[in-house]
C-alpha cells in the first residue's frame, strides 16, 4: 500500500533508471537523477528537524522545481509552489499565510526578491546539490508518515482579494493518478506536453502521472502558447502524444486556423482539457482536423484534487450546444442538491456537490471558510461525512450525463428571471467570429453585458442569439475588447473586465 507518492519514483527508477522523465528548455533528466537530487533536498530538510511542515518553493517554472517537490515529499514535509512571474503583493499573502519554515529557491532569482521573510530560512538549489543524501534518514522518516498527511497547499483567487491555500493530501493525489492512468491508459510511451502552471492543480495531472507510470513530460515553453503554429510543430517534433490544456489554450490554436497548417492527426492521441467551458464551435474544429483522437472534458475545482467528473467525447455536437461534463470518478459521488438540500429531480438545477477521497482537507489556516463549503452530508444525519460544495450549477441530460450550467454566483435575477450567465456565454460561442467571450452583470444598472472578442454590433449579436435563447437573456450592452484579458491559470479574468464597467 502507498502512503506517500514518493513511492511511484521509487517503482520507476527500478524500471526505467535511466529513461528521460522530465523535459524543459534547458535541461532534461533521468528518472533516477530525479531521485538523486529529490533525495538530497529531503535530507536538507531532515537534518533542520523538520516533518509535515509548510515549505515554499520559490522558483520559474523548470525541471528544478519538479524535483524540488518530490524532494519535500519524501522528507514527510508538505511545499506550496510560488512562481516568479506571480505579482509581489500576491506572493507576499501567500507568505503571510503559509508561514513556511523553509524557501526552496536559486541564488539568482532571491537577488530579486522584495519579500518580507526575516525570520524564514532560505535553502538554495545550487547548495543542496553539493551535500551528500542520507538515503537511510529519509525513508525511516517517510516511513513515519500517513497517506492523509498534506502533499502540497495551491493558493487560489479569494473573493475578498485574500488568497485561500488549498489543502492536498497523498492519499487524493494517488486516488487521482490511478484514476488517471487505468482511464486513459497511461503508460510508459505517452509524451505529455505540459500547458499548465504549477500553482495551477491542472499540472498534478501531467507531473504524476509521469513519475507514476515511467512517461516523458515537456514543459512547453511558455511564450509558444502566443504563437499557435510553432506550438503545434513544437508538439509534431516532440513526438508529444498527449496534452491536458485549459480550453483558452485550445481555443487560440482553432481560432487561428493554426490545424490547418500543421498535420497533427495520429500523432496527438488523448486530447483532455479541463478549467473553463470548452465551445463545441472550437472543439469541432479540433475534432476535424484531429478526427483519430481520443477527447475528453474534465471537470473539477482545486478543492477536489482538480477533477471530479469526466466525460469522453463519444457522439458528435452542435456548435450551439453545451459539452457534458459527464460523470463522477471512480471512488467520487457526485450530489446535485437543491436549495433545499435535496436531490434534485428531473430536469432539475441543482448545486454540484462532491464526496470521496478527492475532497481537500480544508482551506489552510481558515477554518471558518472551510465550515462555509465543506459541510456534513445533508443526506446522512448518522456519522460525519463531509462533501464539498462547489457552487457550481448543473443538471442530468436524457443520456444521464451532468451538464454544467454555471456558478451559483453567476445566477442573476433579471427582468423577473433567474438566469445563468453561463448559458448566454454558451450561445455566443456558437456564433461566428467570436473566438472568446465573457458575460458579467451590472447590477447597479440592472444590464446584461457581454465582453467579446471579435467585430460585431450589439443587435447584429442579439439578431443570432433570438434562436439560441429567450428574449429575456438577450445582452443589454456589448464591448469589443481586442484581446480577453486571461489571469495566471489561462482563464477569462472577470476581476479585469468588470473594472471596465
């Protein structure tokens, strides 16, 4: 049995010593120099006296910072990754609020710092290469440890400008991975191009799965995802096979006509996207020119180790209609309660609710946030059984498949309706020439108004939306932005736009 996801490396180091494992611009490595350098940061950390302890990893986003994690993990403690481009003011929140023992950074990029970190110790990458492991104190300590200690803490937006630390143990991580791998069929072949930050949980995806089953991972160059031809024969050269990217990602590469240039069907086998709505307008574009692939839709928050439901694209769709989200994970129940905390019916609306291993331990440091959406079973008044309330809204289609129909906090009360802002954005992705879109609601004003990208006028918009919703959703006000703003994670930023009300 593993407690701890260590103990995948050490499987696969007796594979595949000396297979290449992780990829990026300026390096690449073993699996077992991964361990070697993994286990001299544990030792590092070990000899300081530390275990379960918070311990931030300030660096760019490399091979170094991978191996960086694994070696937190195996020293019993638990990191949380700050990435450099990350705002000062953010990262000194994150800081406030996590109170790491230790940084884990590089001598060049802690020049460059302005942080407030006095009395924290600071270990440098290019020291901890120089001590000798001490392979005997690292695993008597992992042996100390449970599959529900933490593995990692991921600071997410707050609503009240505050950052909240997502809490993760091994035991969902490795419950996640499993699933990962016996569902798509994950092995030693697949070559995973790697799109998401590591702050981001998409990447727990890409960096487990890897170590797990003895694949390669590429850490795409960042600046590539602006430039979606040389993204696309970045993948063909790279022989890369399988890719896991939010939506946005995939959306620049079919808005740009960019599959038409670059011959990627048969080559690109799993196509598996997860963070925002995918618009079937653009993942029929994918499918045409990519026809051979397997394409997934994932769906989850960060508060359930990054995915909760699934659903493999098995039937062709409209381009005005909404993608599934599917069904639950094994070992994941999936609850659509109403306001009254009660199963939905048919046809029926209802919050998305989650039980099983999946589920975070909770908000770091925050235990009245934590009571608000980590709640007892309201179908169970016998023993303690929490499930996560997402605040996302969904409802079963006639296939018995969830269908996501947009956040609590986006249902607006409008001219006497409740409606889905999620829905209206649906439509307009349908439409022609709109590659992006985002609707907010000006409450003050009481007006619906669409930001998109693209040339079209407010009634030429409202004239093609007249068949694809009711009169009382139509958009009150349109503003053409030339570019979406996009935050860290590659998602629509809707603080940005709603400055711009």
């Amino acid at each position: 049995m593993q407690t701890n996801v260590t103990c995948w490396l050490d499987e696969t180091v007796k594979k595949y010593p000396e297979k290449i494992g992780f990829i990026d611009e300026n390096r690449s490595i073993t699996f077992s120099e991964i361990k070697n350098y993994a286990l001299k940061t544990a030792t590092a950390l070990i000899v300081k006296n530390l275990f379960k302890k918070p311990i931030a990893i300030y660096m760019d986003k490399s091979v170094d910072e991978l191996i960086t994690f694994f070696g937190v993990a195996y020293s019993g403690n638990f990191y949380s990754p700050i990435d450099v481009d990350m705002p000062n003011s953010r990262i000194q929140k994150i800081l406030e609020i996590f109170e790491p023992e230790v940084i884990i950074t590089k001598k060049e990029l802690w020049k460059k710092t302005k942080f407030d970190v006095e009395d924290t110790t600071v270990l440098f990458l290019e020291d901890i290469a120089k001590i000798e492991q001490d392979e005997k104190s690292v695993y008597l300590q992992r042996d100390k440890c449970c599959d529900t200690d933490l593995l990692y803490v991921l600071f997410t937006s707050g609503s009240t400008g505050i950052p909240k630390g997502v809490t993760i143990c091994h035991q969902s991580v490795i419950d996640y991975i499993d699933w990962v791998e016996e569902t798509f069929s994950i092995n030693s072949d697949t070559i995973f191009g790697n799109q998401a930050p590591f702050y981001f949980d998409n990447s727990v995806l890409d960096i487990y799965t890897t170590v797990k089953t003895g694949a390669l991972l590429y850490l795409i160059p960042q600046e590539l995802f602006s430039w979606p031809i040389k993204l696309l024969e970045y993948l063909e050269q790279n022989k890369i096979n399988t890719i896991f990217w939010v939506p946005s990602a995939m959306i620049l590469v079919s808005k740009l006509k960019a599959l038409t240039k670059v011959n990627l069907n048969g080559k690109l086998k799993k196509i598996l996207f997860c963070g925002e709505v995918m618009p079937n307008k653009h993942l029929n574009i994918w499918r045409k020119y990519i026809p051979d692939a397997t394409y997934a839709n994932l769906y989850g928050p960060t508060e359930i180790t990054d995915v909760c439901t699934y659903y493999i694209v098995d039937r062709t769709f409209g381009d005005a209609e909404s993608l599934p989200i599917g069904k639950a994970l094994m070992n994941t129940d999936i609850l659509i309660l109403n306001e009254e905390n009660q199963l939905v019916g048919n046809n029926e609306i209802g919050e998305l609710c989650v039980r099983g291993t999946s589920l975070s331990k909770g908000y770091y440091k925050n235990v009245e946030k934590t009571r608000q959406v980590f709640i007892q079973n309201p179908l169970n008044p016998y023993y303690i059984e929490l499930i996560y309330r997402t605040g996302d809204l969904v409802k079963v289609n006639e296939f018995g498949e969830i269908l996501y129909m947009g956040r609590k906090d986006f249902q607006i009360k409008h001219m006497g309706h409740r409606i889905e802002l999620g829905e209206i954005e649906t439509a307009i992705s349908s439409i022609e020439n709109i590659s992006m879109n985002c609707c907010l609601y000006d409450e003050k004003k009481c007006k619906i108004i669409v930001f998109i990208e693209g040339e079209m006028s407010l009634n030429e918009l409202n004239k093609k939306l007249e068949n694809l919703i009711p009169e009382y959703m139509l958009p009150n006000k349109i503003i053409i932005v030339e570019k979406m703003p996009l935050n860290q994670n590659g998602k629509i930023d809707r603080t940005a736009l709603k400055k711009l009300l």
